[in-house]
C-alpha cells in the first residue's frame, strides 16, 4: 500500500511525464514544418508516445499499489524554437529535469522503506540514463554542424539510427 506522501510523488511524475509527453508533441509539430526534417519530427512523435507509455506505466502502478492516479491537467508547452538547436537544448534540459525528480522519488522511497516503489523506479532510472545520454549526444552533434545546411541534412538523415541504436543497448 502507499503511503498518501508517495501517491501524491507519483502523481507529480505523472504530470512531469504526461508534459514531456505534450512537450515532444509540440516539438514534433514545428520540427515537421521546417524544411527537411521529417526524420527529426518522427523521432519526436516517437519520443512523445514514449513518454505516454511512461505515464501510463506509473498510474498502473499506483493504482495497482492502492493508490489513486490522477489524470492530470497539462500546461500548453511551448509551440514554437528559435532553431533547431534551441530545441534539442530544450529537450536536454526537459530530460534532466526528469531525471532529477525520478532521483527525488527514489530518495522518497528509500525514507519510506517503501522497497516496492524503490524496486519498481529502478526501470526509470535505467531509462533516464539513456534518455540523457542521446539528447547530450544529439546536442553535441548539432554543436559541430552549427548552421551548416549539409551537416543538418545527414542530421535529420540519420537521428532515427540513432534512437534505434540507443533502444537496443
């Protein structure tokens, strides 16, 4: 059973997940009508639906665990970017977010003595590494290619090998 101090946590993860998942949507979207990347759109439709999957993972549990899962209420995200690169940036800075309040969750657990909850955030935690680490990896390729028009051609090119190489480590 959860204590109404973890229900309440993770929620708030539901919400931080379901907005990640607003977020890629929207990222999505406006990498879709910029010229030439079609490939970064679908990785962002395919990172959205990811992170719905992760939302939907976690009101499973609560719910299975006595609980109660709250559908949340989402902010409108941000619709529009600068560039390209403002929304990689933005993606890094929405996964390390993400990151840190799994980490907090996993904090709460250990407080609790809470070892199901523990047990069942480790999954997370594993994820969060490899979300990390192909979004720096991402942004550091941009980094190179600046404005290059070519660099960002083989960019979109190749950002879909790139999710399949990382989802099967």
């Amino acid at each position: 059973m959860l204590s109404q101090t973890m229900q309440e946590a993770l929620n708030k993860q539901v919400m931080l997940e379901a907005s990640s998942s607003q977020a890629y949507l929207a990222m999505a979207s406006w990498a879709e009508i910029q010229p030439g990347m079609d490939n970064v759109a679908e990785y962002f439709y395919m990172q959205s639906e990811e992170e719905r999957i992760h939302m939907l993972k976690l009101m499973r549990f609560i719910n299975e665990r006595g609980g109660y899962a709250l559908v949340p209420a989402l902010a409108q995200p941000i619709v529009t970017f600068k560039s390209l690169k403002n929304m990689f940036e933005s993606f890094l800075q929405h996964e390390v977010e993400v990151s840190n309040s799994i980490n907090e969750l996993v904090d709460l657990t250990l407080k609790e003595k809470d070892y199901a909850t523990h047990n069942f955030l480790q999954w997370y935690v594993s994820e969060q590494i490899e979300e990390e680490k192909s979004a720096r990896i991402l942004n550091d390729k941009l980094e190179l290619i600046g404005e290059d028009k070519s660099g960002l051609y083989l960019f979109d090119r190749d950002i879909l090998n790139t999710r399949n190489q990382s989802e099967k480590a």
